[in-house]
C-alpha cells in the first residue's frame, strides 16, 4: 500500500475492517492519515488495535506535519503500522456467530493469498412484473482493487422485451447500483457548493428526509464532509451535528420493511433501519445526536403511493416544530435526495441542501482511494440489492469456486442486521474445502477473535 487512507468520521468499524484487510493482504506497512480533529480518533483507533483487539501486532511510528486545505493551515498526523514478525498470539475461542462482513473479507483474501484471484464475478437478478434474469452485475479485480459494472443493456439485446421495458429495467439496476456503491463510498455526492455556508456555524441541525437513509447518506458521506471543515488556521467547523428524524420518516420505514420477504424494498427498509441503529448506537461518531420529532397522524396509510405529497409535507412540518420547541435557528438546514422537496422546503422558509445523487457514468471504479472500500463492504452491500448475491472467484491458477450470499432470509432479525451478518449457500465443493480451511492459521482466528471484541464493545456501550 504505497498511499494513506485517511480516518475521517466514518464509524470505527469500517476503519477497523480496513486495517484487518490489508494484514491479511500481507501490507509490509499499513499507513493511516488524519486531519484535524479526527486526530484523535486515528491515535484511538491505533491504541484500540493495540491493546484490545489485536494485542501487540504493530510496531507504531508517528509524525506530525501541516498542510493546507481550502487556504487554511490543519494539522496532520500520519501512522506507519508495520505487523511484527513470528509473535505468538493470545487466542481465544471465537463464540459469537461468525458469518459476517469480517468473516466475508476473511475468506476473499485467504482464497486470494493461495490461489491469487485473477477476478471476482458477480450475478443477481432483474425482474419486471413477471419477467426475471439473471444477469452480470460486473467483475471485481483485487489485485488492482477494481470495479467494473456491466451495462445491462448488454445482456437484455437477446431478449423478447420491448425497449421501453428494457429501459426501465436498466434505470432500476442503475438505481440499485448507485445505492449500492453510495452505502460503500465508492459513489460520493458533490458537497463541494455547501461547504462554506456549513463551515460557518459551531454547531449544525440537520433534518433528514427519509430518502436519505436508503443510500446510507449520512455515515457514507455527509458526516465526512459536514464535520470538521477547514475553516480558518488549526481551526475546524462545525463540531456538532444534531439529525433529526421524523417518525412519519421512520413509519414510512417502517412500512417499507413489513413488505414481502423477498422485496428489494424491504431489505432496502432494513438496511435503512440498520444504519438508524448506526447513527444512534454508535458512541465512536462524537459531536452526532438523533432525535425523533413528531408523531404519525392516525388518518394516515402509509401503504398508499397518492399521500405521498401530505407525508413530505409533514415531514418538514414536523422538523419546523422541533426547531421552535427548541429556539435554534441559525444553522439548520433540510436534507433531501429530492429536488421538489427540497424547493418546497426553501419555499416554507427552511434552509433547505439538495444532495444530488451520483450517476453511474463510469464503468470503472476504484476501490482504494484514501477511504479504503474493502471487498466484503462492497460484496455485503450488493446483496441488499441483489438477493442473492452470485459470486463466482476465477483464481489464477484455473480454479473457479461459487457461493452465493444472503442479506436478508427467513429469520434474520435486527440484531443480525446490526452484527453485519450474511448467510451463504454453496453446492461447490471447491468453496466448501476452502471454508473448512479458512481457519488453519492463528491471523485468522485473532482477527475473528478482534471483531467479536469490537462488537461487544458496541454492546457494552449500549447497556
């Protein structure tokens, strides 16, 4: 790894799984960057590694440095973990289940480091009324830590569908891949137009609109570019951000996730609910507080698409009550992924940030930026989109091993939702030998071991 990746406000989890994929990578150095007041949270993250998780593993070294970032001057700290050689681990039995994200990148760069994965090659399903297929979504490449979406244009040309159907089937595949890579950050939206109105309150409140949870908008995206902008010389604002959620937003949720089993949207629901869990369990996000304001209205039925209109419309009521409850005026803002919301809000007097969606206009993209998306990431937020997710590894030297996985089956419940857990399902034999291995070496179960620990601690912060 010749470049840093950079410790942000993102949930520590992310950057935890991170720094275990590139040890399983066999990264001579693993460097870390931060800025700021996230400082701090790299030299935690570093001492929670250390001492916790993985007891002793790195040899740390540091140093400090200033830069400049939108014409101010901001501190910067950089971290150089090198793995120690032939150390003797304290391992403990892994006692929690161990079918999640972790155990996921567990399996991808242990088949990588035996077999080297030429490419990983991903199917799901499209439907349209009665009509399914199954299609290739796109090729990841590890070695070159690479993204190629398929065009699903591409492989309806054989089909008896009329065009129109074809483009509504490609606008809703495009859909769920954009989702799919915002929830990852692969896909950002552009903040760049709101930093300086952001930057210049200490303290922000922010009112979500429900769309806002689908893509994950907030610990993707928006708390990484809300917090801590550059505002003048060693000096960052805002430091504090309130989000406010409507529970006519979380009924809508919640209506969404009491769909059928199999639907899209309610895995979409409940990834949603997954990431309002995140927001407000997640003690490592500081200077972030949710609040639920309002109540749902008896008369209203959540199953009909025709109150759709009256439900925004309460929303943004709803966050106006809770700001004169308040009296907090000055930097409140109305966050939207719908651009007739957010000019009706800017109409009844709210500020009001329309946050454009990215578009898939790329085939290509790069999974290694200085915010890391590690495969497991990327593969567990595909199928929330694709259910199953159809992963076949084609291996360098001419192996081929299939497994599908499951974001959502027949007992799942929050607390899965919550652990990151998947299910998988294989009748490859190849792929079952390979999981009965994976936990031959002592780095396997340490890291295992690792997880478990950061989620309990999750746990005992929550008591």
């Amino acid at each position: 790894m010749d470049s840093a990746f950079v410790i942000r406000h993102r949930p520590f989890e992310h950057y935890i799984l991170s720094i275990f994929s590139l040890l399983l990578r066999g990264e001579t150095e693993i460097r870390l960057k931060a800025y700021g007041k996230c400082i701090s949270k790299a030299v935690d993250i570093i001492n929670l590694l250390n001492e916790d998780l993985l007891p002793e593993m790195f040899l740390v070294k540091t140093d400090t440095a200033i830069e400049q970032s939108s014409g101010c001057k901001v501190s910067t700290f950089m971290a150089i973990l090198t793995p120690r050689k032939d150390m003797k681990l304290s391992l403990e039995s892994v006692t929690s289940e161990i079918n999640n994200i972790c155990h996921l990148e567990l399996i991808i760069n242990r088949i990588n480091s035996k077999h080297k994965i030429d490419r990983i090659e991903l199917k799901g399903e499209v439907s349209l009324k009665k009509f399914t297929e199954v299609v290739k979504i796109g090729d990841i490449f590890p070695e070159r830590d690479l993204l190629q979406v398929s065009d699903l244009r591409d492989s309806l040309q054989s089909s008896d569908l009329e065009e129109k159907s074809k483009y509504k089937m490609h606008e809703e595949f495009s859909s769920k891949i954009v989702d799919s890579l915002m929830r990852c950050s692969v896909l950002t939206p552009d903040y760049s137009h709101f930093l300086k109105n952001v930057a210049q309150w200490d303290d922000i409140i922010l009112g979500l609109d429900t769309n806002i949870f689908y893509p994950c908008t907030v610990t993707s995206s928006l708390l990484n570019n809300f917090l801590g902008i550059p505002s003048k010389d060693f000096l960052d604002t805002p430091d504090w951000i309130t989000l406010v959620l409507s529970k006519v937003a979380m009924g809508e949720i919640e209506n969404s996730a009491n769909m059928g089993k199999a639907s899209y949207k309610r895995r979409l629901a409940l990834r949603g609910i997954q990431e309002i869990m995140k927001i407000n369990k997640s003690k490592d996000l500081e200077g972030v507080s949710l609040f639920l304001a309002g109540t749902i209205p008896p008369e209203f039925d959540f199953t009909r698409g025709d109150t759709n209109t009256i439900r925004d419309s309460t929303i943004r009521e709803q966050f106006r009550a809770f700001l004169k409850s308040i009296d907090f005026h000055k930097g409140t803002y109305f966050i939207t992924h719908d651009f007739n919301n957010s000019v009706l809000a800017e109409a009844e007097g709210m500020r009001a940030l329309y946050i454009r969606k990215p578009s898939l206009n790329e085939k290509c993209y790069n999974l290694s930026s200085d915010d890391k998306c590690n495969i497991s990431e990327l593969l567990y937020e595909l199928s929330v989109a694709f259910n199953p997710l159809d992963i076949t590894i084609y291996t360098k030297d001419k192996k081929e091993l299939k497994f599908s996985i499951n974001s959502n089956w027949k007992g799942k419940d929050l607390e899965n939702w919550e652990n990151w857990e998947i299910e998988y399902t294989s009748e490859d034999l190849h792929f079952k030998k390979e999981m009965e291995l994976l936990l031959d070496d002592d780095i396997s179960y340490a890291i295992l071991n690792g997880w478990q620990k950061l989620r309990e601690r999750y746990i005992d912060w929550n008591i």
